[in-house]
C-alpha cells in the first residue's frame, strides 16, 4: 500500500486494491482519521488528494466532522 506525506503532516495513502476506482484517502496528522472527498468516497487520483489537501491547509477547504474535504 502506497503512503505519501504531505509536508504539513497529513498523509495520502492508496487502499491497496487494484482496480479501485477512488483508492485514494487522506489520514489527519496523527493517522487516526481518515479523510475523504465531498461525494463521500475517496480520490480517483494522487494529484486530486494532494490538491485538496492543499486547500485544507491553506484554509480554502474545511473539514466537515464525518472527514469529508468541501470546497
């Protein structure tokens, strides 16, 4: 399983199956929670996890309390 740390903390990590269509998630700093995106499933791509992780960071994204990243 791929796992990739962004340099505030959060990490993205692949779910381990091969043919998932949306295998990529985020875990909070502390690797507890999992993050997701707004449709309730997870990432098509490293690029779009990474991007939204940019966005909670930088304040232009919030985190609702069921993890999910909105715009």
């Amino acid at each position: 399983m791929g796992r990739w740390q962004h340099i505030s903390g959060w990490q993205i990590r692949h779910c381990g199956h091969p043919t998932a269509l949306y295998p990529y998630y985020a875990t909070s700093r502390d690797g507890r929670e999992p993050i997701i995106a707004a449709n309730g499933r997870g990432f098509r791509s490293l690029i779009a996890a990474k991007q939204a992780i940019e966005r909670l960071v930088a304040g232009r994204a919030t985190l609702t309390q069921d993890g999910r990243i909105l715009d």
